[in-house]
C-alpha cells in the first residue's frame, strides 16, 4: 500500500465510500413478457429484509417490484399491490432472467433461505434455473 493510502483520514474513508452511492447502483435492461425494463441492484436494507421472510417467493416477488423501472427513468414499473397478479403468471424464462439479474447483482441465492451470500449448501437443489423450482 502507498503511504497515501494508508493516511486517509476518517472524514475521507467515508467521502469515499459514501459518496455518489446511488451512481454505483448495478442495473440490468430485460425483456420481462415482452416489455423492456430496467432492473436495478436491491439496496443492503432490502436484501437484508428478503432474507428475513420465510416465504421466498414473496421475497423475489417483493424485490421486483421495489427494483423494477420505466428504464432510464426513477418511475416504478409496479405496485405493492402487484404480488397476486405475478403469482397467477406462468413461470418461466422471463422470471428466470429477473432471478438470475437479481443474484448477479446481489449475490443473493433466493433459492436457498440458508444462504444469503449465493454461496452453494448441502440443501442447494444444485438447479441453476432460479427462483422458484423445487425438488419434486
């Protein structure tokens, strides 16, 4: 490390961390049912509160509608109260791809509720297909 380095100040460290945090915000343009939409990375808080709900499917649900915009705009696409009509929709490659953005973002497994880091367990079905396949 260079001398400069290690001589940030405390004021400095978190000018830097801190700073500009809403730019570093990954985000993922998708085809979702043949809509374009752009997919932002979940905050820390709202990773933190998915992972606190036992039912998964709420969870993933609940992060794409906290997370999914009229691209290159801060308008959300849906409302809280969208989760029921998702529920009814066929499940496929489109809920796929909003699962695997999402994880790539976050680095958050949903398939496993033991796993917040994406990290693969012993009760990981090993299906890479995302949220919402289970074992038979």
């Amino acid at each position: 490390m260079s001398d400069s380095a290690t001589n940030l100040t405390r004021d400095q460290i978190r000018a830097q961390i801190f700073g500009g945090a809403e730019s570093k915000v990954q985000h993922r343009i998708l085809t979702f049912f043949g809509a374009k939409i752009e997919l932002r990375q979940p905050t820390l808080g709202a990773i933190l509160a998915a992972q606190k709900n036992e039912d998964r499917e709420a969870a993933v649900i609940d992060t794409l509608i906290e997370n999914a915009f009229i691209p290159g705009t801060d308008i959300r696409v849906f409302e809280d109260t969208d989760g029921d009509q998702f529920k009814a929709m066929p499940f496929g490659k489109d809920f796929v791809a909003i699962s695997e953005a999402i994880e790539e973002m976050s680095s958050v497994n949903f398939r496993d509720k033991e796993n917040v880091a994406g990290e693969k367990t012993s009760t990981s079905t090993g299906d890479e297909a995302g949220v919402g396949t289970e074992e038979a």
